[in-house]
C-alpha cells in the first residue's frame, strides 16, 4: 500500500529586513536603500494512498501568503489570490519571484512564515482573517474551526533563518522585466511546509470464507476538538479541556465489503482491505488519546465509532478508541470484521508525507562561464563556422563545451537569436550521444555544436546564445552570461557577456 506523499519543492524570493520608510532612528539596519531578491518555487505531489493516483484536494495550491519578521516586527509580505496565475512548478506547483527593499548591513535572523491555501480554514463567523498587517503574534495564534477543502487543504510553515544581505548572487544587476536593477542575493533556503491537520483512512474487511455479506453502516468521530491552530503549539494547555460533546457522521460507501483476508495476510496492510469512507477526513490536532485501540484512554480523545450489518441481520457496533492526532500524520485505521460480532482493530500511524517534505530549494543556475571549446583554450581571433554537407560530421561546425549542474529541474537551451530558420542546426551531445530537450543541469558535459546549412551565408554573424526561464519568474526567458562579464568578455568579437558571436566563412 502507498501512503499518501506530497513534496513540495521551494525556491523562494521572500521579503527584506526593512521596507523603505521604516528605518527608526536608533534602528541596526539604517543604511543604504536597495531592492533585492530571493527565487521561490512552490510545488506538490499528492497521491492516493491505494492507486497512486492524484488528489486535487490535497495536491491544490490556490493562494499562497509570505511574512517576514525581524525583532517581531513586519519586515516583508507577499501575496497571491490565484496562484494559478503563477507559472507551474515542478510536480503541479508554482513559481515566481518577490522584490523587495531593504536596508543592508550584514546578518540578520529573520522568522518566515508561510501560509498555502489559506482560504480553507473557517474561522468562527468569518471573523478572522490573514492580512498583509497580521502580526507574528497573531500568526502564532491563529485558529480556524473547520475546512473548506473546495480552497485546498491548509499548509504552513514556520522558521527562523540567518540571512546575510551582504552576500550578493554573481549575476547583478538584475535584468528581468519589472526588476531591473535589483540585486539578488546569494542564498539557499530550504522549508518544510506541513498541513496543521492530521488524515484519518478507514477500510474494512472480513475473514476469507467467512459466511454473509458485510456492509457498513455508519461511521462516526465524536469528542473531536473543534478549533485547530494553524501554527505548531508547544504548550498542550492552550488546546483547553473539552472536545465537541457531538458525534460527527463521516461520508462512508454503503457498497458490499468484497475484501476477504486471509489468515496469513498482513492485517496492517490497508491494501489487504477495501476503503469505506467516500471521502477523506482530516481530523483537528489533538494531543490525547488512548494506547490501545479497545481500551479508553484520556477522556478528552477522539472515539471512532463503526456501525455494520451482514445480510439483513441487525446493526452492530465497533468502537476505536484512537490515539492522539498529531499534525501532518496519516492514521490508517483498519477493521476486520466476524459474522459473530468480533472486531479486530489495526491501526497505523505515518507521516503525511515520507518522501522529500515540501523541499524549499533557493537556487540561481550553477554552471560555468564562459563557455569553452573541446581543446579547452579561448582562441585570440573570432570563432567561425562554415559549410560541410556531411550531417554526421563535426568538421566546419562551431562546438563549445557547457556545465551546468544546479537547480535541479532549470531547462535550458541553445539559442541563434538572428538566425533564419534552416540556415543553421544546433545540436545538444553528451557522452558521444546526441541529445534531445528539454536540456536539464547534469554532473558532466554537454557539448553544443552549431552546423551551416547553406552554402550561401558567407560573411552571415549569427548570435549564439544560452536561454532560460528562470524557476522563480516564468514571465520571460533570460539568457546566461556565457562569455565572461560585462567589460570582461573572453571570445574575440563579442562585446555582449550573453553572446558569443560566430562568423559563417567561406571553406577554402
């Protein structure tokens, strides 16, 4: 059987120490004023826990809110409504980049909090609500008293970094549309995001050969606490006294069991069962509970109550007393039911998610500049290219050699920005293979080789360049500085770092 798993993978552009217009006085961060940059990328996976398959509840990011505090005071927020307007992430996630301004000197410990979905927690009366002015008090305690999984299930996070905002990224200014001039920093981060509520499975089974058709009847939680906080609490006291004095009835399939275990089977395989509840239910936080599934334990504990029949016989009753719900924990309760009336529990408890947690990876492309050819040596004159009708042969053609190994998942691509389509081929090779994109970072080589089509574009100047979309702003693609830096550029020729301009000639 597969738990249910959801990753999320981060990399994120989150706010400064100071907005402009905030400095105090007497304030560590007085200084200049600049703009600067993270990356972010929010993405997940969720699947069922039988077939694998997705569940949009669970894998949906619809809003997404950032805070930054510094000394308990805001320093930075980001928002967005419709995350879906955002470029998709890796595994159905979302990126973007945040500008922000801050007043840079040195480090300094910033508390980030994010917030995914926030529109599914229901609070009492529709009273309460996060704001770009929500304090991280406020944020602490935050509570909601039900779901609206139609806006996603909730996720949060909460964590202290040290930041350096004297460390810049290697490729400043920035030229990206809508943030030229801003400096991005020179910094990874990674998150974990968890959901503030725990999942409950149940699935049923009868004995194999036992006589009768099984089919349930009812099932129900009572003593479930009806007001969960967002934020991890440390203090079991703030969660009160009394639960819900009412039973909550859970959608169930009213459908015949046709799962029959055999005596040998694995009885906490919930594989081995058949699901009886028609949806998923998230049961609120709950530090108390009981040891053992038939015995009471504290009386502030959450009680599963089953009701089932076989054929037309009576209505009985199983009773689970569970154990205490825990955040972000999968709770797979599984029932083998006897003909006679005997119920035998199993039940297991798992983290949500057992793979990659809601990886929050703050990367800039890592790869080499500039760009160098097969022998390893820049020639002293411009690179030129000419014509050879063999398609297979290397000879006339342009090849450099190009790394480029982190983030994970950044596509980029060999690019003639004022080339006419079918004058020129450019191919991607790696280990004496050629390759097909998308192209994605790798520990080895790639090597690019530009080819002449035609005979008749002698004196042609092609721009060859390295595009991107960059993981954190999908708004447009961005080139890579493949021929040194500005006023430092490496091959003859060419003023421009993201060029490398070739010269078709002619073969003498």
């Amino acid at each position: 059987m597969k738990l249910i798993y959801k990753s999320l993978a981060i990399a994120a552009v989150i706010p400064s120490l100071l907005l402009s217009g905030c400095a105090k006085e007497n304030s560590p961060y007085r200084g200049e004023e600049r703009s600067v940059l993270l990356q972010m990328n929010v993405g997940t996976r969720a699947v069922d826990e039988l077939d694998g398959t997705p569940d949009p509840a669970e894998s949906a990011i619809n809003t997404l809110r950032v805070y930054a505090f510094v000394d308990g005071e805001l320093a930075g927020h980001f928002y967005s409504a419709d995350a879906s307007s955002l470029d998709p992430g890796d595994s159905g996630g979302r990126r973007f980049l945040m500008d922000l301004k801050m007043y840079s000197l040195g480090s300094r410990n910033v508390d980030f909090y994010v917030v995914a979905n926030e529109k599914a927690m229901v609070t009492a009366g529709g009273s309460r609500e996060l704001t770009d002015r929500t304090t991280q008090s406020e944020l602490d305690s935050f509570t909601f008293t039900g779901l609206d999984i139609s806006g996603g299930l909730p996720m949060c996070c909460r964590q202290t970094e040290t930041i350096d905002f004297d460390s810049d990224a290697q490729d400043n200014p920035q030229t990206v549309p809508g943030h030229e001039g801003h400096t991005l920093l020179d910094r990874k981060l990674s998150f974990t995001l968890s959901r503030p509520v725990g999942k409950l499975g149940v699935f049923a089974a009868k004995p194999q050969g036992e006589p009768g058709r099984l089919y349930i009847t009812g099932i129900s939680m009572t003593r479930a606490r009806f007001v969960n906080y967002l934020m991890p609490q440390n203090d079991p006291d703030v969660f009160g006294t009394v639960g819900s004095p009412a039973s909550r009835e859970l959608s169930f399939i009213a459908d015949e069991i046709q799962s029959g275990l055999p005596e040998t089977a694995d009885r906490t395989d919930a594989g081995n069962y058949t699901p009886v509840l028609d949806e998923a239910y998230y049961p609120f936080e709950n530090p108390w509970g009981s040891g053992t599934w038939d015995a009471p334990g504290d009386a502030r504990g959450n009680i599963l109550t089953l009701r089932y029949r076989f054929d037309g016989e009576e209505e009985r009753t199983g009773t689970v007393y569970m154990p205490p719900v825990v955040r972000n924990s999968y709770y797979k309760v599984c029932c083998l039911i006897n003909n006679s009336g005997k119920i035998t529990v199993e039940y297991t408890v798992a983290d949500w998610d057992d793979e990659d947690v809601y990886t929050l990876d703050f990367a800039y492309p890592t790869y080499v500049n500039p760009l160098m050819p097969p022998g390893g040596v820049i020639p002293t004159y411009p690179p030129t290219i000419y014509y050879n009708s063999d398609p297979d042969s290397a000879e006339g053609a342009f090849e450099v050699n190009f790394n480029i190994s982190a983030p994970v998942g950044q596509e980029w691509q060999p690019t003639l920005l004022n080339a006419t389509q079918g004058d020129y081929e450019v191919t991607v090779w790696q280990g004496g293979q050629k390759m097909s994109p998308p192209y994605y970072p790798s520990p080895d080589d790639y090597t690019i080789r530009i080819r002449a089509l035609k005979p008749d574009n002698v004196g042609k100047k092609i721009d060859f360049a390295i595009a991107y979309v960059p993981k954190w702003d999908p708004s447009e693609s961005s080139m890579l500085l493949i021929n040194g830096q500005q006023n430092d550029t490496k091959w003859p020729g060419s003023d421009d770092p993201q060029i490398i301009v070739v010269e078709q000639i002619d073969h003498v």
